[in-house]
C-alpha cells in the first residue's frame, strides 16, 4: 500500500497533538508537517507538497474562515493534493463554500468524528483517491433548511438526470458534462434546472445550488455504500 503524506494544521496544541498521534498511528500515512495558523500551512504545503492536508475550518490570524481560504488556494497552486476540513460547526455555508471548485478530494467533518481514528482515516484515504466525504448531519441541516416542503429528492430524478448530477459532483461545467454524455449543453441546462427544482433548489442562486445538489448526491451515495 502507497504511503500517503499528510499535513495537519490545528491551533489548539491538545488537538493537534492527538490529531498528529492519529495520522502517524496509521502504517500507510506519513506525517510530513504540522502548522498553527493559515501562513504556516501554506508554507508547509508549499515545501512540501502533501497528499492530503487535514485542517481546521478557523484558526489565526482571524479566527473566521481559514480552512477554506487554504482549501481555495490549494486548489489553486496544488489541485493534487486533497482537503480533509474539521470543524465543530454544523454549517452547510461551509460545506457549500468548501466544494465551490467540485467536491473532488474534499471532505468536511465534525471534529466529534476526530475521536474515532477509523472515520478520520477512512476521510484521508478516500480524499487522497480523490474522493469526497461530507459529514451526514451537515446535510441534514441542509435539506431540512432548504424547505419546508416535502421534496422527493433523488429518487424522482430520471437515468440522464442522474447521469449528470454524478457528473457535476467531480466539479464538471455544463460543456463537460455535454461533452461526457454526448448530449447537448442546451440538453444538459435543461436537465439540471429539473434536477434543481425536484430537489426545491430552483430559487437559489446558481453555484449554491450546483453545489447544494451535489451535497445531497455525495451524502446518499455515502450512506448506500
């Protein structure tokens, strides 16, 4: 088994340390760098170009938003390299924000699942495969916010609509995904304004509800395996 390298970024000194006897339990992770705050962290990604990078959501300088900030410029200068965020806050807003560029290599997880080292394992792997994990009480906060109607979700969408969410959820435009399916663009707006209205998401502005969708997608699929 491939050695996966690893980067952790923790302001709090007892989590971190806890966090980095996690990672460096594991046989196939290899802890490569640890930081306190936001411009650590991209020096340590910067030096050393990690696999995945496990990171708070809020740690210095502001304390608000860093682990996104990170996750954006890694995607930036190191698409490669995967984002496992933690977080104590059940916060779609987050989740939306961490999957703006496609949910490919990312994960959002409550820092509750941090105590169990089999969670926080299965995150980083199934990250550094590019893969993604979104804690399953974010999305339900966020179906439960997004309405209160009662929606079909998932289960009223046809084969093609199906075909496209999956495709969206790897973070592909409307021309790639027409591309993929050998369908039209015209073809692939037309199903995916269904796919948002079946899933009450019509009256959302475009990204969040791009975004929101896949959420959704990733969750159910997640609990079906």
């Amino acid at each position: 088994m491939a050695t996966i390298t690893v980067a952790l970024a923790e302001d709090h000194v007892l989590l971190r340390e806890g966090i980095s006897r996690l990672v460096s339990g594991n046989e196939d992770f290899e802890l490569v760098g640890v930081a306190s705050d936001l411009p650590q962290l991209l020096a340590v990604v910067a030096e050393q170009r990690p696999d995945v990078v496990v990171t708070d959501i809020r740690m210095p300088p502001t304390g608000t938003d860093e682990g996104i900030k990170a996750a954006a410029w890694i995607y930036q200068n190191y698409p490669h390299t995967g984002v496992v965020v933690l977080s104590q806050y059940v916060a779609p807003a987050y989740a939306v924000a961490l999957l703006e560029h496609g949910s490919a290599g990312r994960a959002y997880l409550l820092k509750e699942r941090v105590s169990s080292v089999d969670e926080l394992a299965r995150a980083i792997r199934t990250v550094a495969r590019g893969g993604s994990v979104i804690d399953p009480r974010v999305v339900d906060e966020l179906v439960r916010s997004r309405t209160s109607q009662r929606q079909p979700g998932l289960s009223a969408l046809t084969l093609r609509e199906s075909e496209i969410l999956a495709e969206m959820a790897q973070g592909k435009t409307n021309s790639a995904i027409a591309a993929t399916l050998f369908v039209t663009e015209r073809a692939v707006e037309k199903h995916t304004n269904s796919i948002f209205a079946k899933m009450g998401l019509s009256e959302e502005k475009d990204v969040n509800r791009r975004v929101k969708a896949v959420l959704v997608f990733l969750s159910q699929h997640e609990q079906a395996s």
